[in-house]
C-alpha cells in the first residue's frame, strides 16, 4: 500500500510516502534559495516518493514568515525555482511548492511593510493577497511545479483567518466557518484562475486548535468540504503543535482523521510523527490517502528506497529532537544534529 499509486482529482501520485513541506531557514535577505537546499532535492528526487512539497515560500514582500525564507512573488525568482523543481522530479515524482503568507509574523522581518491581519485587512488588501497566491502559483507553475500547496496551518495568515480565536469581522470573511474559510477558497480559487481549472492545489490546515475542541472539528468539516467544492486535491492534515517531542509515540493526528473520513469525501493526508513502518499502515488503515514525513527525511533522506527495499525491520533513525528547526548551517554538510 505504502508504494501503491493513488489518483486525486487531477493529479496520481505514484505512492503514498511523501516529502512534507520543509524550510532549511537559510535563503538569503531577499528570500533566494540557497545552493545547499537546490542540491539536497537532487537526493531528494530520486527516492520513491509519491509527492515532494518543497518549502513554506513567502508570496508577497510584506508576507514575510521568517528572515530566512524562501520566496516567490516575481520573476526574479525563476530561475532558482526552475532548479528547484528540475531536482525534484528528477526521478519522476511530482513536486509542488507550499505557498503561504506570514500575517502577523511579517512584523520584524517584513522591513516596515504593511502587516496584515486577519482583522485588519481592507477589501483592496483581501484582493491583493489572493492575487498573490495566484501569481506566486503561476511562477511555480512556469518553473515546472505539477501544483502548489496552500498553506492554512501552523497559525500563519491563512490559518489565523480560519481560527475565530483570530478572526473577529462580522463581514463576509468573519463569523461562520464558511465565512473564515472564504478567504482560502478565493486563493485556491484565484491559482485555478491564473494556472487554469486542472492545476492541482492542496491545502494544509490544522487538524485541531488548542484543545482539539468539537466546535472546532465541526468548521473543519464544513472548510474541508468547501475545499473539495472548489477543487482542491487534498489536505494535508497537521495541527496547532505540528512537530512534536520523542514523548510523542503515535502520529500526531491518526484520531483526526479517524473521524474527519467519514464525514468528508477530501481525500487526506497525515503529517507528523510517523517513525516506523507500521504508523505508516496504521495511518493508511486510518483512511489517509498518504502520509508525509518531515524530519525523518531530514534526518535519512534515503528513507523511502530502505522502506521500499523490503527490510521490515528499517528504523527511522529521527529522535523528534527538533533540532533541525533552526537555520541551515550551510558549511555543514548534514542538518540533523545526530550527525553533525
Ligand atoms: C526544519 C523544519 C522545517 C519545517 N518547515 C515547514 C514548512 O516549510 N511548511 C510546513 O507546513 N511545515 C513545516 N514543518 C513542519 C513539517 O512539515 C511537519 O508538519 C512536522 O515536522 C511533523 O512531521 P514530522 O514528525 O515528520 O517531522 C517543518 C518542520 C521542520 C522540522
């Protein structure tokens, strides 16, 4: 099952192992990619992966989530973004890049530029953000991406909007789960304006807020239906504490999805904690379409041809320590601190 092919709408993945979204932390001050994270895709993009999503990539100027992100608002990135995604389907697995924009984390590191909330935010700056989900997609597209995922997890501007511990408007983009997910079905369908109707786009949002709540898990079956409305391929489904301590034994949202299958038809997919070859099954049994690996990858990038080889008893070396969540070192060769 696990290297069994599994067809959304308009995209097959050739297996269900895949590569979440990753930052290495290092581009440079204007968000370009460093050639340490272009050369680690070339490994990368051999494995048997069903899908690699590239990094968390910044859409806008003001939209900053960190110094050290990558970016994608205009031509200028081209170049590198076709380097990047020529590595990553270097073997033929598909490659989409994660796109998001920081909110309120683009306070200090956005240089003075507007910062935007889901409160704040104008009818002109509403437009111009889902403009710029749609414009960043096309780049990735021109650069070879097979989709763009848009990220709604992890407390970023997206996935502030969805929250009503964030969103406070009484318009349309407030109030009801409909209204605070309006904002991430107009992106999504903003990319299938600019990249056309068969462009694939995921989306990952969280599969709890900070008490895993029923109010909660109620607006995200109504957002993960609208999602599958308007044509997104699948989520991912991730949470408010998305990489979590060795404490952390099982996957991180197995019981999410449990339920969230039977009450949606939008395929999903598990991230977080998955560290042996039966969490994988287990998340499959589940009724995950797939499931993504973080730090696993970072700390074996070789992982999924040991799993695909067939030694049942291949151990992901990860210790969940998290130290890999800090900038690259770009003179050290590996970045997970076991092998430093
Ligand atoms: C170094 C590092 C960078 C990450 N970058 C992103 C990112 O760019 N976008 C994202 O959605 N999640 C990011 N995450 C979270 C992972 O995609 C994943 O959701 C989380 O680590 C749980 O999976 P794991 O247990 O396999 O690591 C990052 C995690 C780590 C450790």
């Amino acid at each position: 099952m696990i290297f069994t092919p599994v067809t959304f709408k308009n995209i097959t993945l050739p297996g269900r192992m895949i590569r979440s979204a990753t930052e290495f932390f290092a581009a440079d001050e204007k968000g370009h990619i460093p050639q340490t994270e272009l050369d680690a895709y070339k490994v990368l993009g051999h494995q048997p992966l069903g899908m690699i999503i590239t990094a968390h990539t910044c859409i806008s100027p003001e939209g900053w989530s960190n110094r050290h992100q990558n970016a994608a608002w205009s031509e200028d990135y081209l170049e590198e973004c076709t380097v990047l995604a020529q590595n990553a389907k270097a073997g033929g697995v598909p490659a989409v890049m994660q796109l998001g924009h920081g909110g309120e984390r683009g306070k200090n590191n956005n240089g003075g530029l507007p910062v935007y909330t889901p409160d704040t935010m104008t009818a002109a700056e509403i437009r111009y953000l889902t403009e710029s989900f749609g414009r960043a997609a096309k780049l990735a597209k021109d650069a070879g991406f097979d989709g763009i995922m848009l990220h709604a997890a992890h407390g970023y501007l997206l996935s502030q909007c969805f929250y009503p511990g964030s969103n406070h408007r009484t318009d349309a983009y407030g109030g009801t789960a409909e209204k605070r997910f309006r904002i991430i079905r107009e992106a999504a369908l903003e990319v299938k304006k600019t990249c056309g109707d068969t462009f694939p786009v995921f989306m990952k949002i969280n599969g709890d807020d900070h008490a895993d709540t029923e109010e909660y898990h109620r607006d995200l079956v109504t957002a993960l239906n609208i999602a599958d409305e308007c044509g997104i391929e699948a989520a991912e489904i991730s949470g408010n504490w998305p990489s979590r301590g060795p404490e952390y034994t099982e996957p991180y949202f197995i019981g999410n999805i449990r339920r969230l299958v039977n009450e949606t038809d939008l395929p999903l997919i598990e991230v977080g904690g998955i560290r042996t070859r039966a969490h994988m099954e287990a998340v499959l049994e589940a009724g995950a379409k797939a499931f993504s690996l973080s730090r696993p990858l970072i700390c074996d990038p070789e992982l999924p041809e040991k799993f695909r080889d067939g030694k049942e008893d291949t151990v992901i070396p990860c210790l969940s320590c998290g130290k890999c969540f800090r900038p690259m070192d770009l003179t050290k060769k590996h970045r997970c601190a076991q092998f430093e």
